[in-house]
C-alpha cells in the first residue's frame, strides 16, 4: 500500500475525485482516508477546487428550464393520478381569456408560496402543441426560436415582449405571437407578476 505521501504527491487523488480510479484503488484510498486526516482534508480540498472551476467555465443555466421541467413532472403527475386531459385551443389573434376559464379558474393554478421568478402549470400538451398558465417575476433571458412559434395571452398584469427591432406592451387580454428568428426578451412592466397564458407551437 503507498505511503500518505504518495497518494499526496501522485495526482491519484485527483483521479479519485473524478471517479476514474479503479475499484481496487478505490478500497485504498477509502481506507486511507478513513485512517489519515491529511488524505481526507485533501480530498476535500480537490473536491472543492474542481467544484469551483467547473462553476466558473459552465455556461449560464437557463433560468426557464427548471420551472418547465417541473411544469412537466407536475403535470405527469396530474394525469398519474387521474386527471382527463383536456387540450386547450389553439392561441390566435381573436382569442380571450374566457376561452381558457376552465384552467383558469381551478384552485390548483395559483402560485406557489416560494414563487421566486418563474412558475408554470402545464395544462395541455400533445404534438402539436405545449400549453401552460405562466407566472413571471421579472424578466426572461434573451431568446429565438427556429423550431416553434411561441404565442402568449397575457391574464394578469402588463409586460413588453422587446424583439431585436421592437417593444410591444401588453396588458390583459392582449395577444401576441413571436415570429420565429427572431430574438426577444420578456419584461414584466407591473408590480405584480403577468400571468399569461404561454403556448409553444410545433412550426
């Protein structure tokens, strides 16, 4: 078995944190760790610093994607547990809000006490379309989309949807669609969250 100062001075203890160690090397460096202060504290110390760099070079983390992949977990689980789905219509230019009461006015489709920035509830989804009641703080993150229209109905409170070349603002009961290509930011313009209804289309 190595010394303390092998496994100090080695670059194994590296290998061990990124999991490229074999199992037999595995055991040993264990058992030394459980037995030597100084492998613990560096293994830790390594931990620590590889944590720190890959913070540093990860690209920015969409801050949308949690809240619609917990829309989705939400929804699944709706559905488990016995829920009809029903798919809304279709956004255009003459919807209304009335013709989304039904999800609407359901006692499940409130923000969370914790709402922080983003909430979304999920109410239809198929291949045609994604379909969700959206909560929004603040503002969205810069984007385009190439591969579906996204279309909004805006319930509560007013934003402007700033595309590369122009500012609309919306209140309550207004729509609008996003062209595809185009880049465009959401901010809200209230003190409350906009609600609205957010519909991503297949193009």
């Amino acid at each position: 078995m190595k010394s303390v100062e092998d496994y100090l001075n080695s670059g194994i203890l590296e290998t061990y944190v990124l999991g490229l160690t074999s199992d037999e090397e595995n055991l040993e460096i264990n058992a030394m760790s459980e037995t030597h202060a100084e492998i613990r504290t560096e293994i830790e110390k390594i931990t620590e610093a590889l944590i720190n760099y890959a913070e540093k070079i990860a690209p920015p983390v969409n801050p949308t994607i949690k809240p619609m992949v917990m829309a989705i977990i939400d929804y699944t689980e709706r559905l488990q547990k016995g829920e009809i789905p029903a798919p809304p219509p279709i956004l255009h230019a003459h919807s209304s809000i009335t013709d989304y009461a039904t999800w609407l006015n359901r006692e499940d489709m409130v923000i969370p006490v914790n709402f922080k920035d983003i909430h979304a509830k999920l109410i239809g989804s198929n291949a045609e379309a994604m379909t969700a009641i959206l909560w929004l703080k603040d503002s969205t993150p810069y984007e385009v989309h190439d591969k579906e229209h996204e279309k909004f109905l805006i319930i509560e409170g007013t934003c402007d949807i700033v595309t590369d070349d122009k500012v609309y603002s919306l209140v309550p009961g207004d729509y609008f669609s996003i062209p595809l290509h185009i880049g465009h930011i959401v901010k809200v313009t209230s003190q409350i969250p906009c609600k609205a209804i957010l519909q991503r289309v297949a193009a």
